[in-house]
C-alpha cells in the first residue's frame, strides 16, 4: 500500500509537471514568458550564501517605486509537503518502532525588501508553518489536529560599501538565513548545523541552513579581480546568539573563507567558537557533581557547552572545459545539450566538532605508581566499573562527520530512464523495502522527454538530481534531551548508548548504521517561479510533535538499515 501511494504521488507530480510545461511552453510561443532576473525569494526567501548574496532559486520580485532612491520589492512563497516516514524509532518512547507514518506540512511567507539607493536593505520576512503530529495522544489536544506556527524568517538590515553592484564590504544586523555550502542539498553545513558536546546534527527539508541572530560581515574580491570567471574569494565573519539549543543567548563567533578557481575547483574553510562568549557561566559550563570529570592532573574539571569547531569542504566541476555536445535525432533526443551545468560535480565537506578532548581520568584501584601512590588512568570508553566515569569526549573520530556527493545527469533518458532502475535496486538491496514499480513510471517521461522537447517545446529535465552520503561515528545518539532536561541539570552529556542498543535490539530493528544517504531532486517551470521537489533519505529528520516535549523525538528519527523516508514539495515564489 505505501509503494501504491508513492506511485500515486509520483504519477500526479508528472502530470503537473507536465502541465507546467505546457502552460510554460504557450508562454513562451505568445511572448508572456517574463525576463531571467537576478532573484531575491528562494525555497527560503532573502538567503544569505556566504557572500551574502541571494542563492539563485525564484524570480526576482517586482519592485515598488517610492521615488528615486527608495524601492519597494515584495515577494511570495508557498509550499505544500507529502510524504511518508517508512520506518522509524522514537527515542524518548523507548524507541518505539513507527511504521508508514504520513508527513504532510505547509509553509508561506512574505518578504518584504525595502532598499535605499541599492546600498542600504531592510528586509522583513515571516513565515507561517503547518505541521501535524507524528502520533497522536488524547492527552494532548494539539497532536490532534494541525498546528499552526508563525516566526520570522529573517529579519535584517545590511549596508553595502563601495559599488552596490560588487561592493568590497557588507554589514547585516538582525535575524537571517545563512548558508556556506552551496552544494550541499540535505546533509553537511555541519559548521553551524550541529553541536559538539554533546555531538548533535541537525537536518531539515529543504532547508540546508541555519537562521542567525546577530551580527554578520562579509566580503568578496570581485571588486578587484571583476572577473568571477577567473577567481571568487569571498569571506565571512559572524557574531551570533544562540535562539535555538540551550543554554541560550550565549554568543558565537564564526569565521569562513571560499575561492572558486575557474568555477572548476571550489574550495572553503570555516572556525566557529561555539559560545565562548558565555551570558551565564553556570548554564554553559554547569558546576554540578553529575558533570564533574577528573582531569589528567587528577583535578575536578567540568563538561562544558563550549566548543572549536572546524570545518573544511571542496567541490569539483569534472565538465566545467568538456564542450557541449547534442544527441543526434533531435526528433528523438531534443535539442538540449547532454549535460547540465552542474551535472557529475562531486563535492564533500568534513568537520570537526569540537577541536578539544574532555578526557576523563580515574585512580587505579589496582595498584600504586611511585612513591606508594594511585596512579592515575585514562576512564574506560564503556562498561564503567561500579559506577565509575566513563569518557564521553577522548577521541576525535567520534565528532567528525564528512560528507561526499555527486549532482547526478539531469538528462531525461537517465535520471527519469536509468538511474531509477538502479536505484531502487539499491534500496531495496538496502532496506528491504521494493518500490521497483516506480521505475517503469518514470520510463514514461524518460522516453517522451526528447519528442516532447522538439516537437513542443517542454523541458522535462531536472534542474538537479543528487545523491549524497554521510559517514558519523555512532557511539553515542546525536540526542540533545539532556541539555534541555531540567530535571537532570542541563548537562552537555550524550545519552546513553546502551539504551539505545538495547531496545533496538527487542525490537528488531539493528544497531544504528554509520552512513547516512540523501538523494535529492528539483525541477523548477515559469522561470523558476513553480518547482516540484523530492527527497528520499536516511538523514537526521526527525518528524513535528505538539505535545510535551518529553515526549517529543530528540534523536535521529531514521537510524537502522531499514529506516527511511521519502517526501515531495510543490512550491511557487512570486
């Protein structure tokens, strides 16, 4: 029944697609078709990549004339998400297995960009949310029904110095979006999407980003080489408090730099020193005896929420000085050259997530070092003995996720012909699960898209088709409920491994799998004003919930071999 339900809406997304294409092409045959702008909303309006330019996703918004210098430009955006969570463990219910859990949520907003001379913006947009509860519980009406949710989604005011168009300088102040991988799809941007101790990542659909509090700086060369054809450096620097993961307010400092060479080879670094600027000590790095270690000195230290994180990424463009060529048999194959722009770039990003060892130390009960005295010895990883320490934070390896992807061919004979057929192979091969039949559904566009192409004009091809894979040690739940856990004392302490093993195991389901996967796709009409997106993943989702937040999912949602979910979007910008 799940795989007839994925059919179903895979089948009513090509025939709106197919709509889409029609509807654009008689657009383009009667001259409506609106003019290529440098744009402004996006799947998340207004968002700052790490230039502090705005990632090219929509059409720009018609602008407002309120004289010559003042300029008014508002903008629209509207999604509605279908999905389905296959298989799925909730932590906090003892890892209660979930089985064909719909996902359906809806998300619109309003930007509003009022600019002064091109060089000064306030930028104003909200953002209203409709999600539903993963389970439902009589005890709380909220779970019930649908909630609705309102917040900003970005907030600022920035000022460009020197030339507006390609200034050496720009400052923003307020509440805005911020993204430094602009390939990563799903997984990565581990630098500003995780914490260190404990080690947590965060992903969330069709927003691989984060939104910042504070202050932001950044700049780019292109002033001086004014040529990004040759060279783009571009930097960045942040001071930002903390809205989301306790303890809050306090303060971080980020610092990022990229260079794309030839727009060949793209390479970035980036530092962040995750609340070291603290608002209360106390809540950063608690002084209570269930966070307390011995240090190699044989003193009292404490765990702390503090951290240095470092983060490393490249991407290489393996077409960028391969020449264009065309199918033969237009009438067949249309007229669209083979490749895309962007298609077999592979790229990766690797982090550390938090530079220092907490090594904890204990004194050897089973002798004496020099002098007659206990020595002191590194605390074991597991199986403390009597209730002895543990070493939650000794080794790097467990907090340094790397991430590598590759943008598949967008070409319709093998993203909507071959690849499915492989594909799904794999994930049955995987999973278990066999949704094979949706490989002969999409062999119907597959084999239509070069007629249809020629013949009428319609563009059937992905925008992007990607497949990325994560490697995370799993020693430890990447489960944040114990910082927020008042009645165990806000503690930057990972949860207990153990546990979680223990009831996978009565249930079934596994241990926990090392590699994550996220295949990824995007097809966007009317000048990117329409797009039907999708994903299918074992990432780090982990599905809404309106009831107390003890019972909320505070871990991957998606953990063992056989855990996965799939989900599509139908969005508009204007």
């Amino acid at each position: 029944m799940a795989v007839g339900q994925m059919i179903r809406t895979t089948v009513l997304g090509f025939l709106a697609a197919a709509s889409a294409c029609f509807a654009q092409a008689d657009d383009s045959a009667t001259g409506n078709q609106q003019p290529s702008q440098p744009p402004r909303a996006v799947s998340q309006p207004a968002v700052q990549e790490s230039s502090g330019a705005v990632l090219p996703a929509a059409q720009a918004p018609r602008a407002l004339n309120l004289g010559n210098d003042v300029q008014n430009k508002v903008s629209l955006f509207g999604a509605v998400d279908e999905g389905q969570v296959m298989r799925g463990t909730a932590n906090r219910s003892n890892y209660d297995l979930f089985k064909r859990v719909w996902q359906q949520s809806m998300i619109f907003h309003l930007t509003n960009d009022l600019s002064y001379r091109d060089r000064m913006h306030l930028i104003l947009s909200f953002e209203s949310g409709l999600d539903f509860s993963y389970k439902q519980d009589n005890r709380y009406p909220a779970t019930l029904t649908g909630v609705f949710n309102f917040y900003p989604n970005d907030v600022e005011m920035n000022y460009a110095f020197g030339n507006p168009d390609m200034p050496w300088l720009k400052l923003s102040a307020g509440y805005f979006p911020f993204k430094y991988n602009p390939d990563a799809k799903d997984l990565g941007e581990y630098l500003l999407r995780s914490t260190a101790y404990p080690t947590v990542i965060y992903t969330w659909w069709e927003f691989p980003m984060v939104r910042e509090l504070g202050f932001h700086l950044n700049g780019t060369l292109d002033w001086l080489i004014n040529n990004p054809q040759i060279d783009q450096f571009k930097w960045d620097l942040m001071l930002t408090s903390e809205t989301q993961g306790w303890p809050l307010q306090d303060w971080t400092f980020s610092a990022l730099v990229s260079n794309n060479l030839l727009q060949f080879f793209d390479l970035g670094a980036g530092v962040s020193f995750q609340r070291y600027l603290s608002v209360d000590e106390a809540k950063t790095t608690p002084h209570i005896p269930q966070n307390s270690y011995l240090n190699e000195n044989g003193d009292t230290s404490y765990y702390t929420f503090k951290s240095i994180k470092l983060m490393g990424r490249a991407s290489l463009n393996l077409l960028r000085f391969v020449p264009k060529f065309k199918l033969p048999l237009p009438q067949f194959f249309g007229n669209k050259p083979f490749f895309g722009p962007e298609d077999l770039k592979v790229y990766g990003e690797l982090a550390v997530l938090g530079l220092q060892n907490q090594t904890a130390y204990m004194w050897d009960t089973t002798g004496v070092g020099a002098g007659g005295q206990q020595k002191l010895v590194v605390a074991p990883r597991v199986n403390p003995v009597a209730n002895g320490p543990v070493n939650y934070y000794d080794s790097l390896g467990d907090r340094m996720p790397y991430m590598v992807g590759i943008n598949l061919p967008t070409q319709p004979l093998i993203s909507y012909g071959i690849l499915p057929f492989l594909l799904t192979k794999w994930l049955k091969d995987e999973t278990g699960d066999d949704i094979r039949q949706l490989s002969y559904v999409t062999l119907v566009p597959a084999l239509a898209s070069g007629v249809c192409n020629y013949f009428l004009g319609w563009d059937l091809g992905l925008d992007v088709f990607s497949l990325e894979f994560e490697w995370v040690s799993q020693r430890f739940p990447f489960d944040d409920y114990g910082p927020l856990n008042f009645t165990g004392g806000n503690v930057p302490l990972p949860a207990s491994n153990a546990n979680r093993l223990n009831y996978l195991a009565q249930k079934g389901e596994g241990s926990p799998q090392t590699v994550k996967y996220a295949l990824y796709f995007k097809k966007s009409f009317f000048n990117q004003r329409l797009a039907l997106s999708g994903l299918v993943a074992r990432d780090h989702m982990r599905p809404p919930y309106n009831g107390e937040y003890v019972d909320a999912v505070t871990d991957d949602f998606t953990q063992t071999k056989n855990q996965w979910w799939w989900t599509f979007r139908l969005s508009a910008n204007f």
